[in-house]
C-alpha cells in the first residue's frame, strides 16, 4: 500500500476551502484592520478616526480570532 | 539515574499510604479523566481571577454603576458609556499624550537597544561584565525606579540636573524634570528608556547572533564593504526581533501606570495624564465604575488586538 493512497482529511478540508478565504490572507487582512483601529485611536488630527477607532480594533480582533481557525 | 530511582520511590511510598478505597476509585478513571482532575483546580482559579473579573467588568460597562455608591439603583445605559468615551476630547487627549509617550520611548529604546548589542555583538574584552552592567535597570521594579528617578531629578539635590548642569552650564535649579510641562514628558521617557532598553538590547542581541557567518564570509569574498553588509544582511536579518521587541515594548508602554503615578500621577496640569491615569481617575476617584469599565475595556481590545500581532510576529520569527 502507498503512502499517496491516504489523504489527510485536514489536506482536503484544505483543498475545498476558497483561496481567498485562507489562513495567511486573512490574517493579515485581520493584522491591518487592528493596526489601523490603533493608530485612529492614537493619532492627534481628527476626532472622528478616534471615535470610529474602538469598532475598527474590535472588527479586526473578532476578524482575527475567528480566521486563526481557517486551514491554510 | 538517582532522580529516577528516588522518583519511582516516591510512588512506591505514596501507593502504600493511599487508602485501598482511594487507590480503587482512581485506577478506575481513564488518563483523560485523571488529567482534567489535575487541570481542574489551576482552571477554576482562572475562571475566578481572570475571566469572571472580565465578564463582570464587561457588564458593568453597560451601566452607571458607581462603587462608591452600592445601594443606589444600577440602571443599563446600553452602549451609553462607550459612546461618551469615544466622543469625549479629554480622553483623546490623554491618548495622544500615550501615543507620544509610546512613539518616542520606543523609537529611541530602539536605536539604543540596537546599537548596544551590535557593540556587544562584537565580543570585545569584558563583553560579559558589561552585558551584565546594562541590564541591571530592568531587573529592578518600576516602583523602585520611580522612587529612585523622584530623588535623581530634585532641582535642588538631584544628580540628574547637576550633571545636565554641568554639560550645558545652565544652573542645576534653574528648572525642574517633573514639574515644567515642556519637560515632564520627557522626564518620563528618559525613565523607561533607562529601564527597559536592555531588554530591547537582549531580544536584538539573540537576532544578531542568529545570523549564521557563512553570510558574512561570503559577503566577505564579494567584497561587500562593512557599511553594505550591515544594510543588507545584519538589518533585514535582525528586523524580525527588532519587530518583536517594537511591539512588546508597545504593548507595554501603552498600558503603563506605575512609572507614570509615581514620577508625575499625570502632572504637571494633564501633561503627562496618559490613558491609564485617566482610567484611574475615573474609576478611583471620580468612582464612575461603568464609565471605567466600558474604558478598561476599550484600552483591552487594543491590547488583545496588539497582542494578536505580537503573536503573529512571534511565529514568524519562531519559523525562520
């Protein structure tokens, strides 16, 4: 029996999940939603990016938490 | 050898002073089941100690909770409390106040930092003494060194203004660290940057030596000028751990307290009044608890967010 007759289940949860749904793209989609959250929430020009900073950080946060779960 | 031997008669012992009732009851349960007996206790005292305080805090966002005032009626404000908090010019100054504090400490902790281990680096005669010597400031506590920099920047006493007074032949008690606003700020930088750039130092240190020397030599047999191959291999190669040490730094300096309360308690006016003084005020203070709450929480999403990144980073760093 070869070793190419199994397929992990993992690799083929893999293969089905859309490329652009995978762990390395949102992940960083995630990273900048949390950068950008923090820095509207620090920078000294505008109070409205300040305002909207909390959400921005929190939809990133939530982004990440759950993509951290997607197969890569 | 001998630990094995002593650890398996530790068992031995320990089986024959356990009750046969005990001794039945156990070897029936599954290794799962005795896991989760071990586990259970450290888990619970999480549940108590971090993550019902989360919850509870989480709720009492949502009300005007005063804990200076138990008996009074707790009404639901809804999102109330986050709205005021992010609307509020008061409290978005004592962010930017942060964000300098942070831009700054970092940036020169960093440039510091790094060029203190690349001189280490270098293994020069009593290397090992004086790596010791430099991180000396980060292992003592920040209540300490509070305390300690209070005495150091005294106009009148402190060595701090004598020997800016003798670099620059203004008078020592011709001004004050602490109390001019112009300088407060910066008093509170030169602080964390003694303290905690020799933690930036290690983490730069342990990216340089993990540089193997084949790359040098063989920039060496291209002829590459040391200037050259300190832009293209020692920078990019150590950037990863410069990242790192960015970012925890961040982390940290964003929710400083301590230093802060102890050189300034945010003074002199609000110059120094960062996110966490403020977070005091109104939570021990002004004893608006659903108002602190709801920004306890707030500067927690930015530094679980921030964390996140840490993390990331971290992996990245781990995989090379």
């Amino acid at each position: 029996m070869s070793g190419s007759s199994h397929t992990n289940p993992a690799d083929v949860v893999a293969t089905r999940w859309p490329r652009v749904l995978r762990r390395g793209r949102m992940e960083t989609v995630a990273t900048i939603l949390i950068a950008a959250g923090v820095l509207m929430l620090l920078q000294p020009f505008a109070l409205v990016l300040y305002t909207y900073s909390f959400v921005t950080t929190l939809a990133g946060v939530v982004m990440f938490t759950i993509v951290s779960k997607f197969p890569d | 050898m001998t630990d094995q031997t002593g650890l398996s008669g530790l068992v031995d012992r320990a089986a024959l002073v356990t009750s046969p009732v005990v001794a039945r009851r156990v070897r029936g349960l599954s290794e799962r089941a005795i896991a989760w007996l071990f586990i259970t206790p450290t888990m619970l005292l999480l549940l108590a100690i971090n993550i019902f305080p989360l919850i509870w805090t989480i709720r009492l966002s949502f009300t005007n909770y005063r804990a200076n005032r138990p008996n009074a009626t707790v009404l639901d404000v809804g999102l109330a409390n986050y709205q005021s908090i992010l609307t509020d010019p008061d409290v978005w100054a004592a962010m930017t106040v942060t964000a300098r504090f942070v831009f700054w400490s970092i940036l020169i902790q960093t440039v510091i930092g790094f060029t203190l281990a690349w001189l280490i680096d270098k293994k020069f005669r009593g290397h090992g003494l004086w790596t010791t010597l430099i991180l000396l400031p980060m292992m003592l506590s920040p209540a300490v060194v509070g305390n300690f920099w209070t005495f150091l920047y005294q106009p009148q006493i402190g060595l701090f203004n004598y020997v800016v007074a003798a670099l620059t032949g203004a008078p020592a008690s011709s001004f004050q660290m602490l109390a001019q606003v112009p300088l407060a700020p910066w008093a509170i930088v030169i602080v964390d940057t003694w303290m905690w750039t020799p933690y930036v130092m290690l983490i730069c240190l342990a990216g340089l030596r993990s540089i193997p020397d084949y790359i040098y030599e063989a920039a060496e047999v291209d002829r590459a000028s040391p200037w050259r191959q300190f832009w293209s291999i020692t920078l990019p190669m150590a950037l990863p751990f410069i990242m790192l040490a960015v970012l925890f730094r961040g982390i940290e300096n964003f929710k400083m307290f301590d230093m802060v309360n102890l050189l300034t308690g945010g003074g002199p006016g609000s110059t120094t009044e960062m996110a966490s003084i403020t977070l005091k005020r109104e939570a021990f203070e002004k004893w608006r608890t659903g108002y602190s709450s709801a920004f306890a929480i707030i500067l927690f999403v930015t530094v679980f967010g921030l964390a996140n990144i840490y993390v990331k980073a971290l992996n990245r760093v781990k995989s090379r």
